[in-house]
C-alpha cells in the first residue's frame, strides 16, 4: 500500500489559551491538487509549520509519504518544498547562491546543485536576477524566488502558503502555470489562499478550515453545489408584487426592475418548473439567466455558521 501526501490525526497545537490546531484529521493523496481554505487565524500555516518541522506538535499524528514529520523527519523534509507564507530568506547573498545552499542542505551535489539552481530561477523567469540579493528584488520577484526556492530540490509536496498573496495578475496566471505544470508532472501539491476563486480553478478538492478544525473537504464542484444558486427572469410584464411560487428549492422571490430573481437550491434543476410555473400565472417570460452560488459564498456561509455556533456555544 502506498502512503498518501499526507496524513493527519487529531493533530494538536496550543499557544496558551488559543487552540491553533484542534484535532485536525486530514489526507491528501499523491498527485492531488489541494487547496486548504479558512479565515485569518484558521490555523493553516500552524498545520504547514508541524509538516515541516518548524512547530512541534502538541499531539496527533503527522505523516509524509508514510514518514512521521518528527521521528523521520529527514526523511519527511527532504520530499517537502515550501514557499512559505513570510519570507524568511537568506537576504544577504546573491539570490542563486541561496539556492546552492538550499539544495546542499537536502543532500543535492555541487554540480547538480547549480543545474537546480539555475533550472529553478528560469521556471520562474528571474534568472536575469541570479546575482542579485534577495533584499532588491521587487515584491513581485521575491514570490517568484520563494518559488524558485521550493522547486529546487525537486520536490514530491509542493506547500504553498498564500503564494498569490498582493501579487499582480500577471504573476497570478504566471504562478498558476508553474504550479500546474508541476501537478501535471506528479507534484503533489497544497495550497492556502485568500484567492477562493483561486481554489475554485485550481484545486481537486479543498479542505475548508476554522477554529484549528477541518469543516468540510470536497471536490469545488461538491461544495457548490449545496450553495443556493440565483435565478434572474425578465418578463414581458415585469410584476408590482413577487408571485406566490409553490416550488421545491425555491427560498425566495423578489422583484426586479424587469421581472424576477428567484433564490434557488439547484438552479438549473428549478428552472424548467419555475417557468411553467409563471407562464400557468399568465406571465411572459423573456429571458432567464442562471448564477451559480461560487466557492466564496458557500465557503463564507460554511465558516460564518462554524462562528455562531462557537459564540453561542461559548
Ligand atoms: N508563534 C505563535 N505564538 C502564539 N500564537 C500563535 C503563534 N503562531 C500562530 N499563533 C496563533 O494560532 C492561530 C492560528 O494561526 P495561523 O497562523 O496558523 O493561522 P492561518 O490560518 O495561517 O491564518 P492567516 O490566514 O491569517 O495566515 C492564531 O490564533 C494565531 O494567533
Ligand atoms: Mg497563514
């Protein structure tokens, strides 16, 4: 049997009073691309830094490809690249000689070591920078470098935490081609994002996190779907006051300057019976449009609920 990516088990971490990590259960599989979603504070980079030993757990289980992240943590590290959430980068050698040492550091020759290096900062488009120092590169080029720096020692798990984060769109789609070139290749590969469109174009499934739990993992598509879609109708005599619809899945109807905009669970499954519907009531309708409820607002519901549940249990 082959291990998975990773595999959590009621994975803890306390900073005092605050429960960072709260019993986290979480697989990724090899060759997925997972997205880990959650609000300031979720305890994302808590779960990153226990993978790649920067915080010691407090309890649970933490594998890498089958390597416990402490007790084989070589092992583990050595399959993990990492462009982390703050750059903690090397600021004072040229941006090349920072990747001879990171790839030195998971065992990589000299020789090699260069060829990684070089291959890394043209993957990224900086290599015209290669003898610059991290600390005059443009904000642009330090995420690019940090993602140099993770790809240098090849590897399996590709963590990437909020590496979009106030880049410019043009980088945006840069990152993204790079990252699913690399999952095309076989990298598995995590990533956080504030970006919940980012999640909704990238990723195969998303673990959506809060409070140092896991709330919910699926498919972008699975998740969607449980969201209420909007159904927007222009009718040829648009009403003063909202019909009474007698539909299942329909939770509201209000008027619009030109018809309707009917609030649905299943949008595409409503729609036929809603316009049979109006036309039985004597309406016209002239157009339809279907808007299906995106990843931000299911995600946004799914964490706002988690929240008032934990104020009124609290
Ligand atoms: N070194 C630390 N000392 C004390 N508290 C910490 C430390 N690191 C994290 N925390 C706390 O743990 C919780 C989880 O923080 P974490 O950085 O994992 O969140 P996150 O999901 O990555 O958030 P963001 O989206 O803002 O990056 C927060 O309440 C944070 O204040
Ligand atoms: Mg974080």
């Amino acid at each position: 049997m082959t291990a998975p990516a990773i595999r959590v088990r009621d994975l803890r971490k306390d900073y005092g009073d605050v429960q960072a990590l709260d019993g986290l259960d979480l697989t990724v599989e090899r060759g997925e691309f997972f997205g880990l979603l959650g609000p300031n504070g979720a305890g994302k980079t808590t779960f990153i830094n226990t993978l790649v030993g920067l915080v010691h757990k407090d309890g649970g289980t933490a594998e890498v490809f089958g390597f416990d992240v402490e007790d084989d943590y070589r092992e583990a590290r050595d399959r993990i690249g990492l462009a982390p959430q703050e750059f903690n980068v090397d600021r004072f050698f040229p941006i090349r000689e920072v990747l001879h040492h990171k790839a030195g550091y998971h065992g990589i020759g000299k020789k090699a070591a260069r060829e990684r290096a070089e291959d890394a900062l043209k993957t990224v488009g900086i290599w015209e920078k290669r003898d610059t120092r991290f600390d005059w590169l443009s904000g642009g080029m330090k995420r690019r470098f940090v993602l140099a720096r993770a790809l240098v020692s090849n590897p399996d798990l590709l963590i990437l935490d909020e590496p979009t984060a106030g880049v410019d769109v043009q980088l945006r789609h840069d990152l993204w081609d790079i990252i699913n070139r690399m999952n095309d290749a076989g990298t598995t590969i995590l990533l956080t994002t504030h970006y919940i469109e980012e999640a909704e174009r990238l990723c195969d499934r998303v673990a959506i996190m809060d409070s140092g739990q896991k709330v919910e993992v699926a498919a972008p598509d699975d998740l969607m779907a449980r969201g209420t879609d909007t159904i927007e109708l222009e009718l040829a005599d648009p009403p003063r006051s909202a019909p009474r619809l007698d539909i299942d899945g329909v939770s509201e109807v209000a008027v619009t300057d030109d018809g309707l905009s009917v609030t649905a669970a299943g949008g595409s499954q409503t729609a036929p019976e809603l316009m049979r519907e109006l036309e039985r009531q004597g309406h016209t309708v002239t157009s339809l449009n279907i808007r299906r409820a995106s990843l931000e607002e299911v995600f946004v519901d799914m964490t706002r609920d988690d929240r008032d549940y934990a104020e009124v249990s609290a």
